[in-house]
C-alpha cells in the first residue's frame, strides 16, 4: 500500500540540485493528518535548484556559452500533465489523490516523485 501525498510532502527532480516542498493548491478543503491532500491536479511545482537536462534549452545555452563544458542553469519546471497514475480510487473533490509512488514527468525530460511524505499514518491502495 501507498501513502497519499500531503501539502509539505518533498519532492525531487531526476536532473535538479535541490528538493521541493510540495503546496497543495487544487482543493482546500479536504486534510489528511491535518494537513491537505494533494489531488493529480497539484503539478505547480516551484524550482529544483539547478538544471543539468541539455534537453533544457536554458542549459543548452549555458553550456554553449561555456564552450562545450556541461553547464546547469537554474530549474523552471514545465509540468504540462498531472502526476501519475494517481490513485482512483480515492477521490478528492473529484480529483484522484496523488500517492507516494506516483510520477511527474517535466517536459525537459525530469521524473519528478516523492521523496518524503510527512503522511505515513493512512494508506491508500
């Protein structure tokens, strides 16, 4: 069994330097261990620091302008679709609730997950 992702939940970025704190934005009514759960719909994501994609064009330019030598460029993720697959199961206004080992995918190429979820006390299948 899965745990379902709350607001504070940790996320990271298969090409980025930094974690994520995950803000939960598409209800704000239903809590989880007194804190929201996050539904599909909560792909906003913020910054992983620093890029290393070349399918970044930021970081294609940087290294470019550094000649060749792999050069990271700051993180502005692009999330064109919700995390995946959810768990439909369990619906929050409507929405399937995001558990622990769903994906996000970022249009430069990063899997964006779950690294620490502060909701370890319900589970969803």
């Amino acid at each position: 069994m899965a745990n379902p992702v709350v607001a504070t939940s940790v996320c990271t970025c298969s090409f980025g330097t930094a974690p994520m704190v995950l803000a939960v934005s598409s209800q704000q009514t239903v809590t989880m261990g007194n804190l929201l759960a996050a539904t599909i719909m909560d792909c906003q994501c913020t910054t992983f620091g620093m890029c290393s994609n070349p399918a970044n064009p930021a970081v294609a330019a940087a290294t470019a302008a550094a000649m060749g030598a792999p050069t990271p460029a700051p993180c502005v993720p692009v999330t064109p679709v919700p995390w995946a697959p959810g768990c439909p199961t369990v619906l929050v206004c409507g929405k399937p609730v995001v558990n622990n080992s769903c994906k996000l995918m970022c249009a430069y190429g990063g899997v964006i997950q779950i690294t620490a979820d502060p909701n370890v006390t319900v589970e969803c299948p």
